[in-house]
C-alpha cells in the first residue's frame, strides 16, 4: 500500500502524517495489483487540521519614533 499527501499543509514519512499548518490536507491510499490480484481502488480521505489558540503577552516594551 502506499500513502500520499495530494493536497494541504502536512507531510507524510512511512506512515505517519505530520500537520505543518492549519487548512485542509487530502490523504490518498493506493495498493497496486500482483499476479492474480487486481489494483485495489484508491481511497482519497479528507481531514481539517485547526489552528490552536495561541496567547502572545508583551510586557516592558518601549519604543521610540523619530519621526
């Protein structure tokens, strides 16, 4: 069998599937056929990968314009 990412923000190594950004990735599956044994039909799966809320506090900043 092999996997594919098609579309989205991910990577694939051997069979594990890393996100890289929030969207929508698209995974095909696909088994070749051998000998007597036909192609199997390739399997395309949909997922969302959302972004997690991330807080960001800036404290002690001072700023100077010129101008």
């Amino acid at each position: 069998m092999t996997l594919g990412v098609v579309a989205g923000p991910a990577t694939l190594a051997g069979s594990a599937l890393t996100p890289t950004g929030a969207g929508t990735v698209k995974v095909q599956a696909m088994q070749a056929g051998a000998g007597n044994y036909k192609a199997a039909i390739s399997v395309l799966r949909t997922l969302t990968v959302k972004a997690d809320p991330t807080t960001l506090t800036l404290l002690n900043l001072s700023q100077t314009y010129d101008g």
